[in-house]
C-alpha cells in the first residue's frame, strides 16, 4: 500500500471513529449550545474532535491537526490533518441525516485525501489523488449532465445565499433545472457520485471544504471558491467540471 493510500485509510478510521461516538448521541438527543457566532455545537461535537484526535495522535505524532472545536496542534510542517466532526450541526439537531464528518489531509498546504463520512444516511465518500473517488466500496463519478436547464443545483440554505448575493440566487431560480437544498456535507457526496450536477455554498471555513476538494476532483468534477481562481477557499462552487465555467459566470453576471 502506498503511503497516501494508507493516509486515506487512516482518514476514514478516523471518520469512521466519529461516527462511533456522534450516533447513539444522533439518536438519543443531545443539548445545544450557541457559539460566540450564534452557530450551535454539541457535545457530540467535541467528543467526536476529541476522539479523532486521540486516534490521529496515536497514528501520526508527527502531522498538524486542525479541528473545529479545539484549534490547531503543531506538527512537522508538511502534513496537517483538517477535522469538522459535525459537518450540518443544524441538520444534526433537527434529526436531518444529511450531516456528516469531514476529515481531510493536507500535504504542503494542499489537500491530497479526504472522507465525507455521512454516517446517518449510512454513506462515505472517499479519496485521494490519483486514486479515484469512492462511495462505500463503488467508484464514484460525477454526472454528464452539460446545460445548466436539465441539472440540480444543490445548496446549503436558501435564506443564505439570496442575503449574500441576491442577484446570484434570482440567476440560479431561472436557469437550472431543479433547485434543492440538499445540503451541507451530503450535497458534495451527491455531486461526486452523479445524483447532483452543481453544489454551493457562499460562506466556507477550511475544515468545511478542504476534505472535498479530493473527493470531488478525483471523481472528475472540479470545485473552487466563487471567483473561480482558488481550489480551496472561504467559499466552494463544486460541479461534475461540465457545467463549472456556466456557473461561475452566472454567479457574477451583472
């Protein structure tokens, strides 16, 4: 096994050890708490960090980690692992099984393997460069889907995207075929294994988009921030690669 291959292993242990701790909390019900940013958290997310830390400590002492919940660990400068325990929090208190965990793995600053571990929906998207992509055990490819009037647009929140980018969002209305907000985490699993053409999200932080980056690319679809330029940024625009540069200007039409 190559040495990526067994980081990408290591990466779905660890998502997979998340999952082990978030579900009985999924199913019994769990208070919910207000970060300074109005965003909730749960105990489920930190258990979660914390237990994927302590594994990832033990597999790599050398690697940075970066988590959501608890900041960063130094490690040796090239490798840093990037954790969201609960990528949809709100999904997750709402008893919506759209949420996930999301664990990635930069080398030199860029993010070569990722997992998007839906562990409700009881589905993991998987990959690493030049492995290809994979969902459970199937290879996973995007769509063929070329005119933005026969795909699914897909997005987080529509109260988001309007607010933010009005304009955008009266674009998107008219121009695709099908409108959902089958988001967070699970919109980019669905843009990988085909079932969605485009996924968006204006407002990303680095634990919400570097583990899709890998997954996305490697199942032949391209994801960048909203102007297009950066791979991984403070937003994310994923399509099957297709239906990208429509995109991309239909978000910036004046």
């Amino acid at each position: 096994m190559s040495e990526l291959a067994n980081l990408l292993d290591i990466a779905r242990r660890a998502a997979a050890i998340a999952g082990e701790v978030i579900m009985p909390l999924y199913s019994a019900g769990i208070p919910v708490e207000l970060k300074a940013d109005r965003t909730p958290v749960t105990d489920a997310d930190r258990r979660a960090e914390l237990a994927m830390r302590e594994f990832l400590l033990r597999e790599c002492p050398s690697h940075a980690i970066l988590g959501e919940e608890f900041g960063e660990t130094p490690g040796d400068g090239r490798h840093r692992w990037i954790l969201d325990p609960i990528d949809g929090t709100k999904s997750f208190i709402h008893h919506v099984p759209l949420f996930g965990t999301l664990v990635a793995l930069e080398l030199d600053g860029e993010p070569v393997a990722g997992v998007i571990a839906c562990h409700a929906a009881g589905e993991t998207a998987y990959a690493a460069r030049g492995t290809g992509a994979f969902i459970n055990q199937s290879p996973a490819r995007v769509s063929e889907t070329a005119d933005l009037h026969d795909a699914t647009v897909l997005m987080t929140s529509f109260k988001r995207l309007p607010e933010r980018h009005p304009g955008a969002f009266q674009r998107l209305t008219a121009g695709a075929g099908l409108l959902r907000t089958w988001g967070d985490c699970y919109g980019y699993l669905a843009v990988a294994g085909g079932r969605a053409d485009v996924m968006l999200d204006p407002v990303m932080n680095i634990w919400d988009v570097a583990a899709l980056y890998p997954v996305i690319t490697e199942a032949g679809g391209r994801l960048t921030t909203w102007d297009g330029s950066r791979s991984v940024g403070d937003s994310a625009v994923a399509t099957n690669g297709a239906l990208h540069d429509r995109v991309i200007s239909l978000l910036h039409e004046q």
